[in-house]
C-alpha cells in the first residue's frame, strides 16, 4: 500500500484542520450522558480521511482536535485528540478502495465505508478512547466507558449519514469534472 505525499496533502490538512476546528462548537449534545454530542466534525473527519488517506486523516484528527480543544475549553483533553487520530487513520488506510477521487463511490462502496467507518469508531471510542482516560486522567471505568459508547454510537450515526452524503455529492462532482465515468 503507498501513500503520496505532497503540496495537496498538506492543503487538505490545513483545509480539513481549519474546518475541524471551526466545527467543534457545533454539536448536538446526547443530553444523559456528559460530555457526549453528535458533531458532524467527526463526518468532515471520516469524509477528508476517505478521500486523502491515513496520513491526512491522522494529521486532521490529531490536530483538528488538540486546536479545538485548546481554543474552545482552554486545555486539551489527549485521550480524545488521540482516538480522533487513530479514527482518521483507520479510515484512511482504506481511502484508495472508497474511489471517492475518481468517481466511482458507488452503493458498494458505500457500504464499505460505513463497515469501515463503524469499526474505526468501535476502536476509537470503545477502546481507546476510555483505556487512555483510565491511564492518562486516572478516570473511573463505568463513566469513561460510558462515554467512549455514546460518543462512537453518535459518531457512527453523523459519519454514516453526512460522512456518506458528502462522499457521493463529492465523488459525483469530481466524476464529472474528471471526464470519468462510474462502474457499476
């Protein structure tokens, strides 16, 4: 598997950066359980990861979070700006089989990217995310794991459904656009 690497890749992350963290404010909080919200930044996430690969999507995830943290609560919180990277990366590793770029993101891929995007949140936010807040913040497990169960069930539902919107409407532009045409 290679990744490039190039002028392109990091405008994506600046792009997808600056979007990240100019969304972090927006959010639907979950109401029962603290700290928790539906955020369509975690779309923008999967969407940028599926369409430039591993690195891009770590380097968003990474830096997106610790920015929007830091400017929007004042510290940041690392075991969610790591499971944030390890999401973007795990999406990422499967950007060339989604052809977002070329075209081509069809109902089959589609389906890919959502298996893909679900267990990427599954080790995000069930495991990572609270097994770092018991090492890092010394957090109690029931509240953490909680959370990490919550926040993948809604990042699982706004990746799924914007994530997936903006892949096709994005696919559809850059397939006409690139004079290429859909497989079936």
């Amino acid at each position: 598997m290679k990744f490039k690497f190039g002028i392109k890749e990091v405008v994506a992350i600046g792009i997808g950066t600056a979007l990240f963290v100019a969304l972090t404010e927006v959010q639907i909080p979950l109401g029962f359980i603290p700290n928790t919200a539906l955020q369509p930044r975690a779309a923008l996430l999967a969407f940028m990861s599926a369409l430039f690969g591993p690195i891009v999507g770590g380097a968003i995830g990474l830096i997106g979070h610790a920015l929007g943290d830091f400017m929007f609560y004042g510290s940041i919180w690392w075991s969610w700006v790591i499971p944030d990277a390890v999401f973007g990366i795990a999406v990422g590793l499967f950007a060339s089989k989604f052809a977002i770029n070329e075209g081509g993101f069809d109902t089959k891929k589609i389906v890919l990217f959502n298996v893909v995007q679900v267990l990427a949140n599954i080790v995000a936010w069930v495991v990572c995310a609270p097994v770092l807040d018991i090492l890092i913040y010394a957090e109690p497990a029931n509240k953490v794991f909680a959370q990490g169960i919550w926040a993948c069930i809604g990042n699982v539902i706004i990746s799924g459904i914007l994530g997936s919107l903006l892949g096709v409407g994005y696919s559809a532009i850059r397939g006409k656009s690139s004079g290429l045409k859909k497989e079936d």
